[in-house]
C-alpha cells in the first residue's frame, strides 16, 4: 500500500520507518527538508496514487488545522486524511465535515508508543466511518504491536481521539502514584536503596507495568533524579480529560489531582515531579529540565 505521511519528528519518523519495514511505500514530507522525501505537500499528494491516504502528523491546534485546509485544496474526492497527533476530538468532527463537503473521508487515529514504537509497535485507538477505516488496516497493521492486541475501531469520528485522551488521563495518574510512591521512600531512613526496591516490584507484583520499567531505566541513569529539576509539563490531554468529565458528570478524583500536581510542580522544585519528568521522557522523549 502507499501512503503520504506529514511530519516525521519523534514519532511520525519512527512510524515511517516501520511502515516501509512492512513493505509499504511511504512518501513522507517534513518542514525540515533533511529527513523529507519530498519539498511540499503539493508535491506529496502528486506523487500519490489515486485513491491518496495521507496521514498527518503535527501538533494539535493551528498546526493541525493548517495542514488540513491545505489538503482539503490538494487531495481529490475518494481520496482519505488521517489525523494521528494528539488532537481534540471536537476538532476532528469539525476536519470530517470540512474534507466531507469535498468528498474527502477523514480518520482520526490514537497513537500510543512514544519513541519506543518503532520497536515495540503503537497501540492504534480509530474513529470513523467503516469504509475509511477498512481501507487503512494494511497501515493499522503494519504499526501495531505483534499479536491479538493493539488496534482497536473505537467508534465514529472523534472516538479514537477521545479514546486516546482518556488514556493520557489514566498515564498522568499512575505516573502520580510512582512519583507519590517513590518520593515517601527517598524520605524515610529506614529505606536504604529505593531503586532497588523499585525493581523488585517489576516481577510477582499486582503494580508491575511498563511505567514501572521506565521508572527503573531512569533511576538507573540518576539514582535519586538529582540531576532533574521537578517541573512537568502537561500536554493537554490531561486538561480534555477533565473537562470531558465534568461535561458528563463523571468523577475522576484521581486523574484530576494528578493534573493539578503537574500544575503544583511549577511553583516549587517538587521531588514527585522529578519522576513524572524522568517517566516523560523515558517513553515519549519529552524534555526536561536540569538543575543547572
């Protein structure tokens, strides 16, 4: 299968690659003509076989509406946009009706996996119709993980989005529970090596997850995160997360104080967000702050 991809950064470069080792043929464009295949979008979508599949993948908000409006005057009607970034899902059903009016189906993908998808596979998480959506499984396929799990059809536009939303929400609460856990063990003298006590619960224990790996992969790089001043950005979905519930009436007392900690983190040189941070930037390569 062929495929346009928009935006090869952390993640988009890594998913290229694993498409094309799945021996699909990916043209990929990039404001940075280093790591681009082509010089424009014009020139992507001209190189495409009709019926076109881009995939966009570009920060949320006017970076993501930008590249919409302009392949809304490119692409052709048959023709398919997939919105992997992180997205707000109001906004994909405002994309679906603006490319629909032109005949354009629309798609809007959850990615999971960080910088580690390129090995391990991304989760998927897709919303919209089913004629667009099944044009895309070889794509689907070739991105996910090995195995039953890891792609799921979420629903109608904007649920894959949602879907992936609430799963940041759900993130940013266990990475709270580490980062509470393991700042009430560098406080007490009794315990004597806390990382080591970390990677005990990796195996037998009902709190063991790939967060907790990547807890231990950091405090083996920075046995107390000293290096790291404590200070977390939140991304977004966070905030969505708890709007969304209080639209719906939903109580989520944890996710909730989880984002309000991020927010407490800008105010003081937090120990729990030295963690949060070290987590960041295990699996999604965010930045973080040194002390210096």
């Amino acid at each position: 299968m062929q495929i346009g991809l928009i935006g090869l950064g952390k993640m988009g470069g890594n998913m290229r690659e694993r498409i094309r080792r799945s021996g699909h043929t990916v043209i990929g464009y990039d404001r940075n003509p280093e790591v681009s295949d082509v010089s424009s979008l014009a020139e992507l979508v001209d190189k495409l076989e009709a019926p076109r599949v881009v995939w966009v993948m570009v920060p949320a908000g006017a970076a993501t509406q930008s590249v919409v409006d302009e392949l809304g005057g490119l692409l052709e009607a048959n023709d398919t946009v997939v919105d992997g970034g992180n997205s707000r899902w109001t906004d994909d059903e405002k994309h679906a009706e603006e490319l629909g009016t032109k005949g354009i189906g629309f798609v809007d993908a959850g990615v999971s996996g960080g910088v580690w998808g390129l090995q391990n596979g991304y989760a998927l998480m897709v919303g919209g119709d089913k004629e667009h959506v099944e044009r895309l499984h070889p794509i689907f396929e070739a991105l996910k993980p090995e195995g039953p799990y890891g792609y799921v059809h979420a629903g109608k536009v904007g649920a894959g989005h949602f879907s992936k939303m609430v799963h940041n929400g759900i993130e940013y609460a266990m990475m709270q529970a580490y980062a509470e856990g393991w700042e009430l063990l560098e406080k007490v003298d009794s315990v004597t090596d806390v990382r080591e006590v970390f990677r005990s619960w990796q195996d037998g224990t009902v709190i063991r997850s790939w967060l907790l790996d990547l807890a231990v992969n950091a405090l083996d790089e920075d046995e107390h995160l000293e290096r790291l001043r404590g200070f977390a950005q939140d991304s977004g979905e966070g905030r969505w997360t708890v709007e969304a519930a209080v639209d719906n009436s939903v109580p989520l007392p944890a996710i909730t104080a989880s984002l309000f900690a991020r927010f407490a983190s800008r105010q003081d040189d937090s120990p729990q967000m030295k963690m949060i941070a070290a987590l960041r930037n295990q699996f999604g390569g965010h930045a973080v702050e040194s002390k210096e």
